[in-house]
C-alpha cells in the first residue's frame, strides 16, 4: 500500500522558506542538499509524527500562482509533486503505467539521495514520485 512521503514545493529562497516552515509549524530541518548540474539545492523539513516538506530553489525559477485567496488558487490546476513511498517502485510504475499514467523517468537512483525512484504524470500531468524509502523520513 503506497504512503504518502512528502510534498515537493518549488520556492525562490531556500534558506528564508526553510526557516519560516521550521518555525511556522515546528518542523525539522534536516541538512540540505544539492545537484549544481540542475542548480537545485533542496532541503526536507519533517514533522514530528514523519510527513515533510522538500523545498527547491531551482537557478532560474519564476513565481508560479499567486493567488488572493483559496477559491482563485483553484482555477489554476496542479502542484509540485506527490511523492509515494512503497516498497516496490518496479512494480508500483507499473501498475500506475497500466492504470493510465505517463512515464516521466524510469525506475533509477536518484541523483541526490541514492534512492531508487521514478516519476510518472497523471491523466492530467501532475508529476508523481515513487519513491522506494525503507522507513519514513526522520528527525531524530
């Protein structure tokens, strides 16, 4: 059964985002990382009870949705991605791939944690991450 992992949330400064999310809702920030050949730095924050948050600051981003207030946000479709954890990412993009998603990226490791991953878009194009993470993120 899949769980979710965490959310992806794209931002344009890490360290002033990070901050506010670890205060804000009193969550964990665990070291960041990086992949300079994309210019990404990310950094989970993680909640006392193991859900997170991964922000990115990707060189080059533009502001998204900057919507007044709820029921603008959701005239505008879609996110940064879902991540699920499960056991098997083989199989679990597979059977999405059989219920009608598209293939984004392969299962491989990821370039940043050395996890098995893969990314696949639903009917609509939201991005979907299977992740293949033994135990869920932890702050301790």
């Amino acid at each position: 059964m899949p769980a979710l992992d965490h959310i992806g949330l794209s931002v344009g400064d890490l360290d002033a985002q990070a901050s506010w999310y670890a205060a804000a809702l009193g969550m964990t920030a665990l070291p960041p990382l990086g992949n300079e050949a994309l210019g990404v730095r990310t950094q989970y924050l993680v909640a006392a009870d193991g859900w997170a948050i991964e922000l990115l600051e990707r060189t080059g981003s533009v502001p998204g949705l900057q919507a007044k207030n709820p029921s603008d946000a959701i005239l505008t479709r879609g996110y940064g991605h879902l991540c699920l954890r499960v056991a098997d990412v083989d199989a679990t993009f597979a059977s999405l791939l059989a219920a009608g998603a598209v293939p984004i990226a392969a299962p491989g490791a990821s370039p940043m944690s050395g996890l098995r991953l893969a990314f696949v878009a639903d009917p609509e194009g939201n991005l979907i991450e299977v992740l293949g993470r033994p135990e869920p993120l932890s702050a301790s």
